[in-house]
C-alpha cells in the first residue's frame, strides 16, 4: 500500500472521528500509541511490535489528514533524493552519533 492510499483509507474509516476528536486529542492518543511502541520495543516479541509500529503509523497519518498535510507528496519531496540537508544516499552531512535520532 502506498502512503497516500493509506491517508485515503484511514480518512475513510475515522475521519469523521478524528474531526470531532479534534487535533490535540488525536495527538495524544498517538503519544500514546508511541509510547506503547517504546515498550514492545524494549520488552515484547516482533508479532507486538508490528501491531504497534502500524497503529503508530495510523494515528500519525490521521493527524497528517487532519492538518492537511500529504504525506505522500511531502515525503517524496523532502526525502525522494535522500537525505534532506545533503541529498545524499547515504547522508554525507558528517558523522553521526548512532545513538541519537
């Protein structure tokens, strides 16, 4: 599934909810969801870290849908060459400390 037949689908499914729930309420329950893949990371199996890295995935393109964000196009445009400040694959921007994002 592409990313923006993903947006189109969840804004189908709970676009309706998502509005009524609002922005910010939408932002917490995916802190939430980030939080719960935070714990299958570090202490459950695979099986609980797919359920949780997709219900991440969701609720961050919900709250895309909601501020009308395309994540399609604007993740083509900002990493389609690589990295964004460099444009390179691999990053030549300079040695990165692998413990931070």
């Amino acid at each position: 599934m592409e990313i923006h037949e993903l947006q189109s689908v969840i804004a189908r499914t709970y676009g309706a909810q998502d509005r009524e729930r609002g922005v910010d309420a939408t932002f917490g329950w995916f802190v939430e969801e980030v939080g719960e893949l935070s714990r299958a990371i570090r202490r459950e199996g695979h099986p609980e870290r797919v359920v949780e890295f997709t219900d991440v995935l969701a609720w961050l393109v919900s709250l895309a849908e909601l501020c009308d964000v395309d994540l399609d196009g604007e993740v083509a445009r900002r990493y389609g060459d690589g990295c964004p400040k460099c444009q390179a694959a691999p990053c030549v921007c300079g040695v990165r400390d692998p413990t931070r994002p």
